[in-house]
C-alpha cells in the first residue's frame, strides 16, 4: 500500500470520527464537559482536510 493510499484511509478516519463526535456534542451540548468533544471534532476535522490536501499533493507532484 502506497503513501497515497495511506493517508486517504487515514483521513477518512478521521473524518467519520469527526462526524461522530459532532453528533456526540450535539446530542450532549447543554453540559458544560461537551465543549471537549465539540474541540475534538473541529481538530479531527481540520486534521482530515489537511491530510486529504497532503495526499492531492503528493499525487500531483507524483504525476507531474
């Protein structure tokens, strides 16, 4: 398995563990202790943007 590949898994991960702790949060937003979850998905949210960008990346400079 290439690093691509690697990194897309890796970022689809984090972004269905993203969504999840969104609906977490959500669910249990009224309680002061939530905010932990709300800071988590934003993180594991920017963290899949990101390795999705790196993996475009590396595939368009593996192309060219």
């Amino acid at each position: 398995m290439n690093d691509i590949t690697k990194l897309e898994i890796h970022s689809s991960v984090l972004l269905i563990t993203g969504m999840i702790l969104i609906l977490v949060w959500s669910f249990f937003r009224l309680e002061w202790w939530s905010a932990v979850f709300g800071f988590l998905a934003i993180f594991f949210l920017i963290e899949a943007i990101w390795h999705y960008g790196v993996a475009d990346y590396k595939r368009i400079k593996k192309e060219a």
